[in-house]
C-alpha cells in the first residue's frame, strides 16, 4: 500500500529545499552542507511524528477495519520485527529489515516519486551484482552440425551495484515507540521512503560521478578515455511555439526524437514510446500550456507527439529539459536495508538515531541516453513572458526541420 499522508509537511520541505540548493552549489560549504542535512532530518522526524500521533488518536485500531480500508496491516514477520524494536526500545545494531518491508519501501518510492518509476529504478534485494546482455550480440550464426561460432561471450557483461552506499538517517522519537509495531512500521518506511528520495534524484539527475562517490547523472557526460565526468551542453532550443497545425511542436521534437535514435556510435536504436522529458515544475506549466487544446464539446486535453512522456524534477534547471531513452540508464538499489547505531545526535530531543545503509548506483549506458535542450517558451503580454539565458549570451529560437 502507498503512504498517503494528510498535509505537506511544509517544514520537512522547507528544509529540503535548502539542503538541496547547497548540494548544487559550485562551491560547497561542508559544515553547513552537514548542517542543513541534520536540520532536513530534525524536520522530517518531527512532521511524521506529528502527523501519525494526530492520526492514531482519530483511528480505530482494528487490523480488519483497517485492513478493508486499505490502511497499514503487517504480516506476521514484520509484526515479529517491529515489535522487538518496540520492546528493545529501538533497532538492534546490524539488524536488516523484513524484506516485505524493503519491497513497500521500494513501491513507495518509485509510486510517489514519478522520475524514479520513468528511469527504471530496480530493487535487486539481496543481489548486489547481475548479467547484463547486449540483445544485438548475443548470437551466432553457423553451419548445421557444426559447433557453435562467434563471440558470443563478449555479448555478456557483469554489473555491481557495491560501489556506493546510500544512507539515510532514521530518527525515531522515543514516543513513538509507545504507538506500537504498526505505526513504528510506517513511520520509518514514510521516513526512508523521503530520505532516499532525495538522494536518489540528486544521485540519478546530477550525480557527479565515482570521483565523488556519486551515480553519474542523466545531466553528466563521460569522456571515454579518461573517465571525467563533465556537464552536459544543450543539443538546440524547444520553442513550443504555437501554429495552425501544431507543425512548429512537431517538428522540434521530431528532432529530439531523431538526435535520441542513434546511440554515441551512431548506431540505429527503438526509440519510438520510450522517450522521456523531464522538466522544472515552474517548467513543466509552460510546457503544459503550449500543448493544451479544447475540444469540440468543451474540454481540454493536453498531450504531446510521438507519446513523449512529462516528468517533473525539482532536479532539473530552469528553462531547461531532459530528454532521455528509458531502459537506456542503470539504476539500482541492492543489499537489503541494513540499519547502525549512529553516534552522533541532531536538534531534536528524547530519540534514538540510527543510519539504514543500502547499496544504490546509477550510469547512463552512453552519453546519449540523455539529451539536454535549452526551453524559450514566450507568451503574449509582458509579464508572462520567458526567456532563456545562458551564461555569455542570450539563447535564440532555432528553425527545427519539418517546422
């Protein structure tokens, strides 16, 4: 079952948004970069508290009622599990969560955060490394009778997912264990469920690569030979410019969908129903806007050619879009959630703090599984009105081929 909390946890979300600016700074300050993390934790831990107090005070504590209304009911493992962190007053040192616990975990994540289900997040459980086959190779043609020919072994390749961890701070409130193994249940899987979100954005989108003990992002290129990882330039600018027959739209993304349809080595690939752009969610309005029509009888439809697909990112910078091949990008997550005394204490009082560690990763398979383009979407009246910019110069309308 998906978390549904009431409300929007506006300081949790205040405090992200300001440990997120700092990550993205060109210059990073560890201290406050440490600093605005613990006050993210200190208001995540504090919302959910809040929240699931009000909410066991107004529900009855019935498993079947629940159950029938679609609420939180755990198995007998998970019951087993939570109430031993319960009685113990908190999570035993090196102690692995039920596994149905990491599978909701993982169904939470990719359900409430779209750009993860888009990527191709894949939870690997206890598996930490996997084959991975190149279909285009992975045969040979031969005589009748003879033996089997060719290199069909250079078709196979083995990835891990052990290189990098990611960690996220559980800080459960000493009351909290007076709810019971239900609630504690639900408050550490809501608290991971967001914990990670963040990080696994930032990691997948703007990742800085091995160097930094990051994925390597969407946004990122690699050099083949010396392995550096750079940032990506705009491959042109989308306009969305409105015309009779909406040929302007289609023509700038047939062009998108064209430069996406050979890999690096230009070599031909399916890329019809698997693109994927992503955009800024000041962005994503505009865009909407360009591609929205009336009908006949009254209502409007939005919709865009060649069945793109819309994700917003808070990831993704303004006047800015993504466009990238899906199935073309590895992300994983393996180990088993794996939780840890932490020795350290943040802002909030009379709680336990513990890290949940869990092996995660993320590379494109070339530098174009993604392409990024620059967005100069303009509106009649002034103060609607948007422009482009980059860092030397003020970024133009191109004339896109079919237009």
């Amino acid at each position: 079952m998906t978390i549904k909390l009431k409300g929007k946890m506006d300081n949790f979300q205040a405090k992200k948004e300001a440990y997120m600016n700092l990550v993205k700074a060109e210059e990073q300050d560890q201290e406050k970069l440490a600093s605005a993390w613990d006050e993210m934790q200190t208001a995540l831990a504090e919302d959910l508290t809040e929240k699931i107090t009000a909410e066991v005070r107004t529900q009855q504590m019935d498993a079947q009622i629940l159950s029938a209304r679609g609420q939180n009911v755990l198995t007998s493992e998970e019951k087993k599990f939570f109430n031993a962190v319960v009685t113990s007053g908190g999570f035993d040192e090196d102690s692995i969560l039920p596994v149905t616990t990491q599978e909701r975990v993982f169904e939470d994540l990719v359900e409430a955060h779209p750009l993860l289900q888009a990527i191709g997040l894949k939870d690997l459980g206890a598996v930490t490394r996997f084959i991975k086959s190149d279909p285009t190779k992975a045969y040979a043609w031969g005589k009748l009778f003879e033996g089997i020919s060719g290199q069909v072994s250079a078709a196979f390749s083995e990835e891990q997912i052990t290189q990098l961890k990611l960690t996220a701070f559980a800080v459960i409130p000493k009351d909290m264990l007076e709810l019971g193994p239900v609630w504690v249940e639900r408050y550490t899987r809501t608290l991971l469920v967001e914990s990670y979100s963040v990080g696994l954005e930032y990691g997948l989108v703007n990742g800085r690569g091995p160097s930094k003990n990051e994925p390597i992002g969407l946004m990122k290129n690699v050099d083949a030979e010396t392995g550096a990882v750079t940032e990506k330039t705009s491959a042109g600018t989308l306009t969305f410019a409105p015309s009779d027959k909406g040929e302007i739209v289609a023509g700038e993304l047939h062009d998108v969908i064209q430069a996406l349809s050979t890999d690096e080595k230009e070599k031909a690939r399916k890329v019809l129903n698997k693109i994927v752009m992503v955009v800024n969610p000041i962005d994503a309005i505009s865009v909407q806007a360009r591609n929205t029509i009336q009908t006949a009888n009254g209502q409007w439809v939005t919709a865009l050619p060649y069945n793109i697909k819309t994700v917003e990112s808070e990831e993704i910078p303004s006047k800015k879009a993504l466009f990238f091949v899906q199935g073309k990008y590895l992300a994983a997550l393996a180990g088993g959630y794996k939780t840890n005394k932490f020795d350290q204490t943040l802002a909030i009082e009379d709680a336990m703090l513990y890290t949940i560690k869990q092996f995660a990763n993320g590379k494109p398979e070339d530098n174009k599984t993604a392409l990024l383009y620059d967005l100069n979407i303009q509106f009649n009246g002034g103060g609607n009105s948007t422009t482009t910019t980059t860092s030397s110069t003020t970024t133009t309308t191109t004339t896109s081929a079919g237009a």
